[in-house]
C-alpha cells in the first residue's frame, strides 16, 4: 500500500494512499464532527458537517468523501467552519422535537452531543416542524421519525450491508422523510428486522424498543461476549444494569464489524427471563421435574445404550449445535462415530 505524507493543522502525517481523510484524521487524533458518515458505509457526503479546507481547493471539501493525497494540506477547524457547523446543527435541531430528557436515545445521541459542542441551547430558526405519524406498533423496531436528520445512514445500511433495501428516502425538500415502499409499517414490508438500522441511527429515530424504558444509556455498562446463537461469533456488548440484561449493541472494531443479524441484536431477553431453564429436567410419571446433570447425564446415557443394544447403531443419530464450540462439535461426531458406530450426525447451522 502506498504512503502519502500530507499535512492536517500543521501536522505532518503519514497516511495510506486514497483513505478517507476523516478516518486519517481520526486515527492521528484530529476529531472532525461528522453525522452521515459511518464507518460501514460508502462515502455519502450529504450532512457537511464535517467539511474540511483543503490548501488549493476553491470549496471546502467532506472529509467523510474525500481521499487522501501526497502533499495535501487540510485545515478542520477555523472560523468559518466552526460557523459552518454551527449553521447546520442549528438547522438540524430546528425540525426536531425538543423532548431529549425523555427521549431513549439521551446520552448517545449525537445531534444532542453536537448541539452541546456547539453552545446551540435552542434553535434560532424557528417555525413550522415536520410531523410525521410514530410507527409505534412494531414489537422491536421503535420508528420516531420526527427525530430523523436524513442522514440516510438506516437506508443505506439497509442496502449496502443487508441487501434488503427496505428504507427509501421518499417526498421532496421539507416534506423528505424515510419511508418504506408505499410508506406502509416495517412490518409489511421487506425487513428482516435485524436491527441494523438501529444500529446506525445517530439520533432517536430509530430504536430498539426492547430497550425502551429500562435504562438510561449512563446507567448501563458494557459486558463484551461472544453472541451464543451460531457458529459465527459476533462479538456483542451486552448492556448491564443493575446485574440485568437491558440490551445487546457491538463495536465497529470487532471482526463483525458492529453488523448483528435480527437473533444477535433482539435475542437477548431469555438471559434474564423468569422462566429460563437452569437445570435439567427428566419427565417421571408425565410430569418434568428438575434433575441434577450427573442424573440427566446418566439417563441419556443408559438410553443410547439401551437403543443401541436393542435396535443397533443405526436407530440413533446426533444433532449438534451452532451454539457450541468447533471443539465440542468434534467431540459429538466422535462420540458419534467411535463410541456408537453411527454416521448419522447432523448439525443445525441455522439453529
Ligand atoms: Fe461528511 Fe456527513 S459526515 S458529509
């Protein structure tokens, strides 16, 4: 890969040829305020928070879309940015509910952190304000699109890394809104209700209702696993307060790159649930009733012998699971094949 040597504040830097200049920025400690960029996504270029100056350049530039260059001399804070910024957040806030003390998203969301930045305590534009209906009925999904700042991060992730394309932009100039195809519920339509689109929106619009209610993001801390559901091994952070399950997200930096199917994202609530099984159970006389492991362990192990013994190796066939490690797979089909003489293993890949 080739080295370009450019400079950012006066900043000598070394970079990789044709890499974003934001994420150049980024990794070399110069912060850029950006809403529409992310790190999953292709450069999109439409919120122009984060434009830069560029040293020959007659227009500032994004930093989210434009590459790096030998020789580059960037500027990402002056007084005309700052102004620039402070323009677009206060445009921004001006169509969006002023409802942050109960809004889900208080805490981690970033219009409210650049409005704090940015000193903006309230719009100066005031004036009409979009009112969009609330999808408000779909059990995971929590559409407030009055909240929304069109950064189509949910439309493209929909695309780009589903493959679903389930959101669209819809309507022109004040009336623009994400919309479904005919603008019917999510659940009419395509989605596969990963939750991708919660995963990326900057702002309340988009949220798990799962988690709506039970905590406020500074109350909870982050337990980093492994996702429990297939062979995969997503990389999960799983929301805890008070030694409670509250919710379920994963970092960028992780090899699944933050990107969790609908099991991973929503699937987290038996954890913690009242009627989650923590013992075995043998049925006597019709009814199940708890069991040790060692006498759950000894039963299976008497059957398989039994139906072995009776109706030879043939009769019985092992199913092994995603939830389980390569390791403890291997072991089945061992178990399988040396210990019973059978080769009828299977695996349920998709749980
Ligand atoms: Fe660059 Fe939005 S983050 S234009």
């Amino acid at each position: 890969m080739k080295k370009v040597k450019l400079k950012i504040n006066e900043k000598v830097i070394e970079a990789v040829e044709g890499k974003l200049l934001l994420e150049v920025a980024k990794e070399n400690g110069v912060r850029i305020p950006h809403l529409c960029y992310e790190p999953r996504l292709k450069p999109y270029g439409s919120c122009r928070l984060c434009l830069v100056e560029i040293k020959g350049e007659r227009k500032l530039q994004p930093a989210c879309a434009t590459p790096v260059k030998n020789g580059m001399e960037v500027i990402t804070d002056s007084i005309t940015l700052y102004e620039i910024r402070r323009t677009i957040i206060d445009l921004l806030l001006s169509t969006h509910p002023e409802d942050c003390l109960t809004c889900e998203a208080c805490g981690r969301c970033t219009l409210q952190d650049l409005a704090y930045e940015y000193g903006l305590r309230k719009t100066s534009y005031q004036g009409e304000k979009p009112h969009t209906p609330l999808e408000d009925h779909n059990p995971l999904i929590f559409r407030e699109r009055e909240k929304c700042v069109l950064c189509g991060r949910c439309v493209r992730i929909c695309s780009e890394v589903q493959g679903v394309d389930a959101y669209t932009f819809a309507g022109r100039g004040f009336q623009t809104i994400i919309a479904t195809a005919f603008d019917e519920p999510l659940s009419l339509k395509n989605c596969e209700f990963c939750g991708q689109c919660v995963s990326t929106c900057p702002t309340g619009a988009l949220v798990s209702r799962l988690e709506m209610g039970k905590a406020r993001s500074w109350e909870s801390k982050g337990v980093m696993t492994t996702c429990p559901y297939c062979g995969c091994g997503c990389q999960i952070v799983l929301k805890v307060k008070d030694n409670q399950v509250v919710g379920v997200e994963s970092d960028y930096e992780t090899h699944n790159r933050g990107n969790l199917c609908a099991k991973g994202r929503f699937g987290w609530e038996f954890v913690n649930h009242p009627d989650r099984l923590k013992t075995p159970l043998i049925k006597k006389k019709g009814k199940f009733v708890k069991a040790s492991w060692d006498e759950a362990l000894a039963l299976v192990a008497e059957k398989l012998k039994f139906t072995k013994e009776k109706f030879g190796s043939e009769s019985i066939a092992f199913i092994a699971s995603a939830k389980c490690t390569n390791e403890e797979n291997y072991l089945l089909q061992k178990l399988a094949r040396v210990v019973f003489g059978t080769n009828n293993i299977d695996h349920c890949a998709r749980l």
